[in-house]
C-alpha cells in the first residue's frame, strides 16, 4: 500500500497533465461536433397532400341529416298513416271517430269468441255452458251500443283531428284499424332498446281475416339507423300486434309497421 502511495506521490504531476490533455481532447471533440451539426430541412418543404376546397364544401346533394337529427320530440302513440283527418300538434285525437266503434268492437268480439269455442267445443253440456256464455256476452253488446251512442267526437279514441308531430309507431293496413280500436294493441317497442338507441325499424307485416300478424319481415331499405336490438324487438313487437276483424279481407293481407326507437 505505502509503496502504490509513493508512485502517486511521485508521478502526480503527469497524472495531473494526462488529465488536462485527455479534458482538452474531449472539449475539441465536441466543438468539432457542433460545428458539423446536421442541417434539419424546414416542414414547409417536404412534400404536401393538396386539400380541394370543394371536397370539404357541405351542400344538400353531399350529405344526409342523421335520423338522431330529426326535428322534433317523438311521442309515445300510434298512428294509422291511412288517417286523412286534418292534423294538429295541440287538439287531436288517436283514432277516427265513430257513433258505435266501440260497441262494433265488442259485438266483433263475441262473434269471434262464439266461432273459436265451437270450434272447439265437444258434447253437448259443453256446447250448453258455451251457449249460456255468449248470451251474457251479447248481453253486454247491447249494454254497449246503447251507451257508445252517447259519445262525442272529443273522447280519447275518436275525434276529429289527427296528431301532426312524430310518433313511435306509424302503422298502414288498408280498411283496418287496431283491435277493438285500441291502439295499445299496435304494440310499441319503442324504449326497449335502452340508452343511446335512435333509428327507425320498417317492418312488412302480412295479416289474416281474424286480425292477426301472422308474419313480420325487417326492410334495410326502408329503415335507417337500426341496430340488432332494434331489428329484434320491432318483429317481436310487429309479431303481437293485433288489428280489427275482417269479413271482406283477404286470407293474407299485406301492411307495414314503421318504428321509431329513442334513448330512454
């Protein structure tokens, strides 16, 4: 150790000058470096995409308003897109009005609860228990026609006016209106979708004499907007529908369901 103290000792200078020269060398090196620095090209000369002002220009024959853009709230009813009333935002009524539509309905009702029980029916104390049933039913007609008589055009499921704004369901079957001329029964799915949900589902139903639905088909054509949900939930809601019997109709007639979906 004393011995690798006294070669320190003794060449402490040369260490000293070996230092500076290699601090000297390392100082050169680096001004050289800078001298050399590479020269960086500016951006503006490199090569630039060309942007045609009219390519960006918005004009009606370029673009199309989203569905989610439409104008207006949609309300929660059903509508008959046959209906030739006048229509109105304020004073409106859902369905067309009729002196005796709601005795109609329940008469309609009973003859086809008498067809579907003979049907069905076996013995002869059956066909008496069944009889006896359709008397209180006609019973109840009567009852019925006597105080529809009495309606005005202002109720709720008749009037003279139709509603002017959107609507969750716009319906179209030719001389038909909902069952029993209710319109809960064009059934509407218009919230089950959940939140963020906004398109419109056009569905072509095919409907027998009896009023039922007895086929419903999405159209991509004629729907925009619509996602899985969407298109599930309009055939299911379109399959349970239910309109008003017909004699004069045919076995199969053909109609639509337009839904519109909102975000709940």
């Amino acid at each position: 150790m004393n011995k690798l103290f006294y070669i320190l000792d003794r060449y402490k200078y040369g260490f000293v000058a070996a230092f500076a020269v290699y601090i000297a060398v390392f100082i050169y090196l680096e001004i050289e470096t800078v001298e050399r620095a590479f020269p960086i090209q500016p951006f503006f000369d490199q090569t630039s995409v060309e942007i045609i002002k009219d390519e960006l220009e918005l004009t009606p024959e370029n673009f199309e308003i989203q569905s989610n853009q439409e104008a207006g709230p949609v309300k929660n009813m059903a509508r008959d897109v046959n209906d030739t009333r006048q229509r109105s935002m304020d004073d409106y009524n859902e369905n067309k009005a009729t002196a005796s539509s709601s005795a109609k309905s329940i008469e309609q009702s009973v003859k086809d609860f008498e067809r579907q029980l003979f049907v069905e029916a076996g013995g002869a104390e059956k066909r008496k228990a069944i009889q006896q049933e359709m008397d209180n039913r006609k019973n109840l007609a009567a009852k019925a026609t006597s105080s529809a008589t009495k309606q005005t055009a202002t109720n709720q499921k008749g009037g003279n006016t139709a509603f002017a704004g959107n609507v969750m369901v716009d319906w179209s079957l030719a001389d038909r209106s909902p069952h029993q001329n209710n319109n809960w029964y064009v059934r509407n799915p218009g919230y089950t979708c959940g939140h963020g949900s906004f398109g419109r589902v056009y569905v072509q139903i095919s409907v027998n004499s009896n009023g039922s639905v007895t086929n419903a088909v999405y159209l991509p054509a004629k729907s925009s907007n619509a996602n899985g949900c969407m298109i599930e939930q309009a055939v299911k809601y379109a399959k349970i529908s239910r309109f008003s019997f017909s004699a004069n109709a045919p076995k199969s007639q053909e109609g639509s369901i337009l839904y519109t979906f909102v975000a709940q």
